[in-house]
C-alpha cells in the first residue's frame, strides 16, 4: 500500500512505538488517528503533526478494553478520514488500522490475578478482533483495507517471567494470520509486527510485569529505538509482508524452535535459571 494520501489509525499512539509509526507514517503523507487512553500523550502528538501540516491528524482519548471503545475509535476515525482524506482515493475513509496499544501487566501464573489476565486479554488480544469487527464490513464492501497489529516475538517464542504476555501476544499472532487467510482473497491485507526489545515505556518503566522480564528481553539482543521499527515497518507496509521482524535474529529462534521443540525448552529453562534462580 501507499502512505501519501491514505488514512491511517494507529493505536497506542500517546508514546514509545506508536507514536513513532504514526509520525513515520504522516512523513510520508498519510493522514493520521492516533489513538491511546494516555489523554496528554495523544493530543501532543496530534498537536505536533497539525503544526507540521494542518488538518492532517486528529486525537481520539480511547480506552480500548472494550468493544464499545473500539466501535467508537473505528467510527470516529472513519468519520474524520473520509472528510480530510486526500488520496486519489480521499474519500474512503481507513486504509490502515494499527493495533498497536498493549500492555505487559502479569508474571507467573501463581501471582498473576484475575484483573490482569483480563486486562492482558482485552487489551493485547479482544482489541483487535473488536476493531476488526467494526473495519471489515467497509474494507470487504470496497475490497481493500489493511490491518496491522503489533504482536511481538515473545507470540513466536515466549516471554520468560510473564504467563499472560507470552499468552496472549501468541494469540495476536494467530489472530493475524486467521485474518490475512480468511480474508487476503478479498482485499484485506494484513501484517503482523514482532519485535524483540525495544527502548520504550514498557521496557524501561517495568511495564512488563517483573523487571527481570525486562532484564531477559534487554539481554536477548539489542534494543532498538522506535524509530528504527518504524521505518522497518513502513518498508514492510509498503512490500505487503506479513510477518515484519526488526530483530532478524528472532526467525532463526523461531526456526529452531519449531525443529526441536524439547532442545529449545531446555534452552529457555536455562535462561530462566539464569535470570530467576531456582523459582
Ligand atoms: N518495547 C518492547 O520491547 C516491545 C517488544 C515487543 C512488542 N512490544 C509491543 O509494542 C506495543 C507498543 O508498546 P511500546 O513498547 O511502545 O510501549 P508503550 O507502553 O510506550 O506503548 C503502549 C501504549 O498502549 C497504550 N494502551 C495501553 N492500554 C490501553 C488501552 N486500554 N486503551 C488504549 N491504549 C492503551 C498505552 O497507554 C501506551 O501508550 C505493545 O503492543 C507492546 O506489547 C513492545
């Protein structure tokens, strides 16, 4: 797909990856809705690429934990995209929607309470069918759309130190690939982002449920900056590839995983030890 012209929604937008997409993004010509439950984060943003070019962004305060919050993001959005589009195909309303916002709340399934589980499932997971429940109608009415999440390579590895994010960032994945195999015959394009560490809240502010999560993810390999991913995945974006892995490093993990699944248990018990000590 083209980013000049099109009208994009990226979620989780207030900071750290998001913010870096959506700035990526009206770089090179999109308008934008950026999303997020952080009211000051995403009106910045919005005020900061208004002032670049006006009329080019608009702020939505959405708490996205609900199928209320979603339908209302998705209709929002396509209200302000259809008016201030300026594509060659301006009036179409959403042509990229970014699920991005998540959160790293939970450790091990003993400590990990009920609230978080569900937060984890809403936010990482429940999000993105909702929201793709509220774009699919007009996207298969038109036969184009395109759906990216962020996942994240502990959904094709694991996250040692956290039951619900390894959970449900696997599920993401999947969710993703049922979406680009039901319906990529029909025009919907879809792409799911999986990094390894990346230098933002979550990572540095202990958002991943115990520091030491963080510790494992940090000592994986490097850190990126979010707009290092961002520029990867407007590359990706561009070429329609699924699978978009900043950390190239992460499909030879995968690779050797899915070869010798027992070999990489022990490999990743190993690392456990290392960071938690004998649990
Ligand atoms: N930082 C990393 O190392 C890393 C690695 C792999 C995947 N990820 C994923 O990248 C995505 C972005 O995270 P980030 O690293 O930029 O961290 P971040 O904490 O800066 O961004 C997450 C954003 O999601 C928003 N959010 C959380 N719950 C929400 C809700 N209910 N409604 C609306 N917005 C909500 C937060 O307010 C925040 O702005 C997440 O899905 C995360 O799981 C991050």
């Amino acid at each position: 797909m083209e980013f000049d012209g099109a009208g994009v929604v990226v979620t989780g937008a207030a900071g750290g990856i998001g913010e870096a997409l959506a700035r990526r993004f009206h770089a090179l010509g999109s308008t934008v809705v950026v999303a997020d439950v952080l009211e000051k984060g995403v009106r910045s943003v919005a005020d900061d690429l208004n002032a670049i070019r006006p009329d080019s962004a608009l702020a939505v305060v959405a708490d996205l934990r609900s199928e209320e919050g979603n339908r209302r993001l998705v209709e929002t959005a396509h209200e302000y995209l259809s008016q201030h589009g300026r594509g060659s195909d301006a009036k179409s309303g959403i042509d990229l929607f970014f699920a991005n916002a998540g959160v790293g709340t939970g450790n091990f399934v003993e400590s990990t309470s009920e609230d978080d589980w569900d937060l984890a499932f809403d936010v990482n997971v429940h999000a993105h069918r909702w929201a793709a429940k509220y774009l699919l109608p007009r996207w298969l009415e038109r036969r184009r759309g395109y759906f990216c999440s962020t996942a994240s390579a502990a959904g094709l590895l694991a996250q040692i130190g956290s039951a619900p994010y390894s959970v449900t960032k696997h599920a993401a994945v999947a969710f993703a690939e049922w979406l680009s195999l039901t319906y990529g015959d029909r025009g919907v394009r879809v792409s799911c982002l999986c990094p390894q560490g990346v230098n933002t809240r979550m990572l540095s502010g202990g958002d991943l449920g115990d520091s030491r999560a963080g510790d494992v993810v940090r000592s994986a390999g490097v850190v990126l900056e979010p707009e290092q991913v961002a520029h990867i995945v407007a590359e990706a974006i561009l070429a329609e590839q699924f699978l978009i892995l900043p950390h190239p490093e992460v499909h030879d993990f995968e690779t050797k995983k899915t070869a010798d699944r027992d070999r990489w248990l022990a490999g990743m018990r190993k690392l456990q030890r290392r960071v938690f000590g004998d649990l």
